[in-house]
C-alpha cells in the first residue's frame, strides 16, 4: 500500500530499556504475521546520520484492532524523538516488507532460536498461529540476560496454556529465571533437551547478527538441514 500516516495511541517500557508502541491501524491495511514497516518521524526537532526511517517488525498479529512494534531504546537521535512522543503524534508508515513468516506446511515442526528484540515478528507469529488454531508444532527458545531483560514473557506463557502445540522454553544467560527456565547460551546440548529430532524442523533465528550467526553454525554442526534454516537480523535494533 502507499505510504500512510499512522497515530501513536500508547507507549509502555515492556523490558529492560525495551519500549513498546501502539499505533492507529490503516482502514484495510493487511500483513501477513512475521512481516514489518518502515517508519518515518515527520519534522523531527532533531536528526543524526541514520536518518529518520526505521523499519520496525509488528509485534501484533493480523487479527488484532491495532498495530505495535518494539524495539530497544539505543542513544540516537531518531530513538530520542520516538521515545518523546506523546499519544496522538503521526509518523508516515510504509509497509508490509519481509519473507520471515510460517511455513505453510503443518507437517514440519517449526523451531524459533529467538534473542532480545528479535522476539517482535515471532510474536506476531505464534500468536496468529494460535488464533487460527493452527496445527503447526512450534517450539520457541527464547533468550535473554535476564528475566527483566525479556519482553513479552507473559504473553508465551499465555499462548502457552492457549495452544497445546507451541512449547515455550525461556532461556536467561544469568541465573536469573524460575522453574521451566534453562539457563546459559542456547548449544547443541540444550536443543536436545527440547527437540527430539533436529533434523525435522524448520529453523527460525532472529536476533542481533553474531547470535543469528552462532546459531546457525551451532545447528549445521549439529546436524540440521542448512536449507531448513531461516533468519532476521537485528543489527544495532
């Protein structure tokens, strides 16, 4: 669709320096769960070298009434702008962008090696899975420093109980994090305890670029199908 303008309904820290964003959603916009926008901030009262165009993964899934996006409140001029803006600012928004959705086949399981901010398109993700009740068997690893660190906990959780096919696995690299949590860097070893059979499923990696790369190379010594391996970079989120 053509670039449009979009209203900031509401703003909320959801993590460790993680802040959410609610935005108006265009009569007839559609996206397929996965996808993301390019926003544009209109006469920002500051600007630097990147620019004022991020591209922002949705958090919400096709069904729901509004649009949301995450991301990590780096020092930047366009983070500083985002983050003072009150309800009811517009931003020009562009989209729907990107290939990173669920695979059609039910058939494969579908495994997500997720860290930090890569987390956003995966919600979308599992959450219209479970809305359209869909019969893919999904297994998210989710990690992060720590359990304060992590957005969007509760909502897995809550898919969770939803939807007897999605498993949730948390993992923290501190020693933070209860009962159900593994802890330290997502290995081979840890995979196993989760997945019984690493060569049948689909692999979804996201997340900051050396942790897609480890992962990718943790799975492919592991003996999974490097075909069978999809990924979104988040590079300086």
């Amino acid at each position: 669709m053509a670039m449009v303008d979009v209203k900031l309904l509401r703003k909320e820290t959801v993590a460790n320096g993680t802040m959410l964003f609610e935005w108006e959603k265009p009569a007839g916009f559609e996206y397929v769960a996965g996808q993301f926008g390019d926003f544009t901030l209109i006469e920002p009262d500051e600007t630097d070298a990147e620019g004022n165009v991020r591209g922002f993964s949705f958090v919400t899934a096709p069904f729901e009434e509004h649009l949301q996006t995450a991301t990590r409140m780096r020092d930047t001029a366009f983070k500083r702008v985002l983050q003072r803006l009150p309800p009811g600012s517009t931003v020009k928004l562009d989209a729907p962008y990107g290939d990173f959705r669920l695979h059609k086949n039910s058939a494969t399981p579908a495994v997500f090696l997720i860290g930090g901010i890569g987390i956003t398109p995966v919600h979308s993700m599992i959450a219209q899975a479970t809305h359209e009740h869909l019969p893919h068997h999904i297994t998210l690893l989710f990690s992060n420093k720590s359990a304060a660190d992590a957005p969007f906990t509760h909502d897995f959780e809550r898919l969770a109980q939803a939807n007897p096919n999605f498993k949730f696995v948390p993992v923290y690299t501190d020693a933070s994090g209860g009962a159900g949590a593994e802890h330290g860097f997502i290995d081979a070893d840890m995979l196993k305890r989760h997945v019984p059979d690493l060569d049948a499923p689909i692999y979804y990696l996201a997340g900051p670029a050396g942790m897609v790369k480890a992962m990718r190379q943790m799975l492919v010594a592991a003996g999974a199908d490097e075909d069978k391996i999809r990924t979104e970079e988040f590079s300086g989120y």
